[in-house]
C-alpha cells in the first residue's frame, strides 16, 4: 500500500503563486510515476502533470508552461508550484501514485483545495 498526504492547498490572488506538496510513503520501490489531477466544480477529474523515475515531467499542454512539478526522492515528496494562477485553476487538487505490484496500481490522495479570486 501507498499513502499520499498533500498539503499547500489555500486562496490566492489570480497573478499570484502557490506550492503543493505531496509526501508518499509505503511501498514505493517499483514507483512508475506520481502526479496531479484536479477537479472543478462541476467538472470532471482532470489530469493537470505527472513526473516519473526519470525525473521527466509532462504536463497538461494549456498550462502553458505555469507550473512546474519537481520531486525530492530522498523525501519521496513531490511539489506542484503553480506560478501565474488563473480563477479556472479553482478545483481540488489531488496527488496520485502509481506503482507496479502484480498489476499497476494507483494510490490517491485526500485532496487539497485550491482557490484563486479574480
């Protein structure tokens, strides 16, 4: 089992920036990739970046280049920092891991709310 806890969530100016966490723990060893959805009001999960073993990290193409995921492997933590936020950046965000047992798993984590006022 994997456990995922973000933190950073909060309210900011549109313009402004702001940094999620997500620290992992338990069986990370055969890793493949952590990363970032989110969810809007009213809208559907959608996938925002993800960074994988390599350190290589995609991203959801109309960010524009915004935010920017990078991962501390000795923390087995991995940051979002959102730069340049928009008010349609509004939703739960929510870290996943997904790890190679007998079969890909993903592990989820609880959510962290963020909200930006226009």
């Amino acid at each position: 089992q994997v456990q995922l806890v973000e933190s950073g969530g909060g309210l900011v100016q549109a313009g402004g920036s702001l940094r999620l966490s997500c620290a992992a723990s338990g069986r990370l060893f055969n890793l493949i990739d952590m990363g970032w959805y989110r969810q809007a009001p009213g809208k559907d999960r959608e996938w925002v970046a993800l960074i994988n073993r390599d350190d290589r990290s995609t991203y959801l193409d109309s960010l524009e280049g915004r935010f920017i995921l990078s991962r501390d492997g000795a923390k087995n933590t991995v940051y979002l920092q959102m730069n340049s936020v928009k008010p349609e950046d509004t939703a739960v965000y929510y870290c996943y891991a997904r790890v190679s047992m007998l079969q890909i798993d993903t592990f989820w984590g609880q959510g962290t709310q963020v909200s930006v006022s226009s």
